[in-house]
C-alpha cells in the first residue's frame, strides 16, 4: 500500500483545443492608418520640370558627329570650359527629304559658382553668346536670368524668372522680349499629389494662354497630365522597377495640328555607364550611353534612327572634367 501510494501517476497533460480554436488564426493588432497632417505637405518639384524623370529617359541630348568638352577647375569656385562639336546642321527643304550641311564649332564657357550666387557664360564662333544668372535674393526667392544674343536681327531673347518656393508650394513670374509675361503656381493638395496652373500673354503676337497640370508621385511611380488652351495635351507614367532601372512612357496630342505622338523608354544605371533609349510611334528609335572610362572621363555613344524620314544620326564624343 505505501509503495503505491508514493510512486502515483503525474496529472496527464492538458488536452489539444478542439473545434474552431483550431482553424481560426491567432489575433494580431490591425494598426491604424497614419493620418495625414494637410499643413505639414511636403513642397512639390517647379511647375516647369513637372515631367523631369520622364525627359530623363524619354530625351536624352541626342546628337550627330563628333563632341567634345573639357572642364579645367581653377579653385573651388570657378571653372573654365572648352567644346568642340563637328558634325552636321538639319536644313528645311521643300520637299520631304532632309537637307544636312557640314557645321563646326568651338565653345568657350566660364562658369562661377557659390552658394548663394551662380554664374554661367558661353560664346561661340558663330557669333552667338549665352549667359544664365541664379541669384538667391532670400531664403525662398530666387532671380533667375537667362539670356542669347546672336547676330542674326530679331533672334536674340532675354528672360527674367522670379522664383517663390514657399512650405507646401512654389510660384513662378516670368518676363521676356516681345512682350512676353507669365506666372506659375502649383500646389501640394495630399503627401503625393501636387495641382498647379500656368497663364502666359505675349503681346507682340497678341496671344495668350492658360494650362493645368497634376502630378502624383510615389517611391515606385511618377505620373503627370498636362493641358493647355492651345490645344496640347501631355500625359506620362515613370515606373521605377528598381535603384538603378526605370521605364517611363507619354502621350501628347496636338488639338490644332491634330498629331499624336507616344513613346516609351527606359533609363538603367550600371556600375560604370548609363544606358537610356527610347521608341515613339513615329517609327524612330534613339538610345545614348555615358561610359566612365576613369575618374572624371566619360565617354558618349549617340545613335539615333528615324525610319519614316530615313534619317540617321550617329554621335561620339567624350567629356573630361567634373
């Protein structure tokens, strides 16, 4: 009797849950949605460069014959360049063929750069001459003045641009020859939509013109859409599949003209190059690589196919400097 009762059997473990316990899964804690704090939206990219990742891929500085340039750094603030570009110039023919003439140049440029104060200069031996001024009057107003002077009569242009980046938008005022006025504004509306509007008047021709323009953008995505009272409408899509691969496309209609245009491209980035390329429904096929050969040498393949027009343009240059 006492060996039995001093060796009694351990309680038997607890029984397996039966029934829905089984099926149903575990509870987990649904976190709440993060609110949005509409006067704290981030401030959205100028009105004009609306559509800058999809011209990255979409309009590379394609071009024909051979260039190149050469930037030499005489202190931390200015800088010196040196272009040579030969290769050919598109004449306007009666007929629908293309008229190409044998064109060289050289470019000298000079260039001042400070935090708060820009400066850019470049003649040409053609006779042309292009200057560009960016000057941060405050913290958010900026001047900026472009300008071309050549010796053709009536083809010289000058622009002045009042620059306004405020908390949650940008505003933009513009004067130019021929009477020309202007003034931008786009706003951001949610952390990822931006809405904005655009009026221009160029007195000499009589004409004015108001545009809208939306844009959304994410960390994988940019689209945008654009429409004007002269009839254009621009729309485009940027996906960014990775770091270092994007693909975009557009569509622009022409109300007046009645022509449409899509096209699509990609933009990839390598360790050493850049590769963008691009194919429209006009049948012409484009793509332009930037090869670093070393630190501070690049090297430039350009080629271009237009098969409708039976042009083709081919390009190589190399770029030295910073």
């Amino acid at each position: 009797m006492g060996s039995s009762v001093g060796h009694a059997a351990a309680p038997p473990p607890p029984a397996p849950p039966v029934g829905l316990a089984v099926a149903l899964p575990p509870k987990v804690e649904q976190k709440s949605e993060k609110k949005v704090d509409y006067l704290n939206l981030p401030c959205p990219v100028p009105f004009e460069e609306i559509q800058r990742e999809a011209l990255m891929s979409l309009k590379p500085e394609l071009f024909e014959g051979l260039r190149f340039d050469f930037t030499k750094g005489l202190n931390q603030k200015f800088s010196l360049s040196h272009s040579v570009f030969m290769g050919s110039m598109e004449v306007p023919s009666p007929s629908s063929g293309i008229i190409k003439v044998p064109t060289a140049h050289y470019e000298f440029g000079a260039n001042f750069l400070d935090p708060k104060l820009m400066l850019v200069g470049r003649v040409v031996t053609d006779g042309r001459l292009n200057a560009r001024v960016k000057y941060d009057l405050t913290d958010n107003l900026t001047l900026k003045i472009n300008a071309q002077l050549t010796n053709e009569p009536h083809f010289s242009q000058g622009m002045f641009n009042f620059d306004y980046k405020g908390k949650d938008f940008r505003a933009q005022y513009q004067m130019g020859n021929n009477a020309f006025y202007g003034a931008n504004y786009i706003q951001s509306v949610t952390p990822h939509l931006s809405l904005g509007s655009e009026v221009f008047w160029l007195g000499h021709q009589r004409k004015s013109g108001i545009g809208f323009a939306a844009r959304y953008n994410t960390d994988k995505m940019v689209t945008t859409a654009q429409v004007a009272s002269t009839g254009i409408v621009a729309l485009s899509y940027v996906q960014k599949v990775s770091e270092k691969v994007s693909l975009a496309s557009d569509f622009m209609y022409n109300h007046m003209t009645r022509d449409v245009t899509s096209s699509c491209g990609y933009d990839y980035i390598l360790r050493q190059c850049r590769l963008r390329g691009k194919l429209d429904s006009n049948g012409c096929v484009a793509a332009f690589l930037e090869e670093r050969l070393n630190m501070g040498v690049n090297f430039i393949l350009s080629a271009e196919i237009d098969h409708q027009k039976k042009d083709y343009k081919f390009g190589f240059g190399m770029t030295v400097g910073e």
